[in-house]
C-alpha cells in the first residue's frame, strides 16, 4: 500500500509542487546525506519528513494524512 501511495504522491508532486517546495525537498535531503548512518533515529525523522513533504506536495489532501498514519508514536 505505502508503495502505490509513495508512487501516485511523488507523481503529483513532480506537477504541482512550487519552487518553494522544491527547495524543501533538497534541504531535506542533503541532511539526510550528512547524518551519520549511526544515527537512525534522526535518518527516521529526515526520511518522514521528506516523505510528508512530497505527499503534501501532492495537491490531495488525503494523502498526507495516509503519510502521517505510519508515523511511529514516540513514548511518554
């Protein structure tokens, strides 16, 4: 499922994100190449984050909310 929803968001993405966006997703991943595979929970966060951003990126509204569904809950 996340992989038909990751594919069709990335899609949309590529027609309708704006340069804003576009300069988002760069940030995202050059920190992802700087973090040290060491660190899995901050790789984690990046990766969400880059994922999230293309799924709003998207134009549907649904789909970030899909996105979001695989967060993992962190302990309180």
């Amino acid at each position: 499922m996340r992989s038909l929803i990751e594919t069709e968001t990335a899609r949309l993405a590529a027609l309708n994100c704006t340069a804003q966006q576009l300069i988002e997703f760069r940030s995202l991943l050059e920190d992802e190449a700087r973090v040290a595979c060491s660190n899995p929970q901050t790789l984690t966060s990046l990766d969400f984050s880059f994922h999230l951003s293309i799924a709003i990126a998207s134009g549907n509204l649904v789909y970030p909310l899909i996105i979001n569904s695989f967060k993992a809950s962190t302990p309180t």
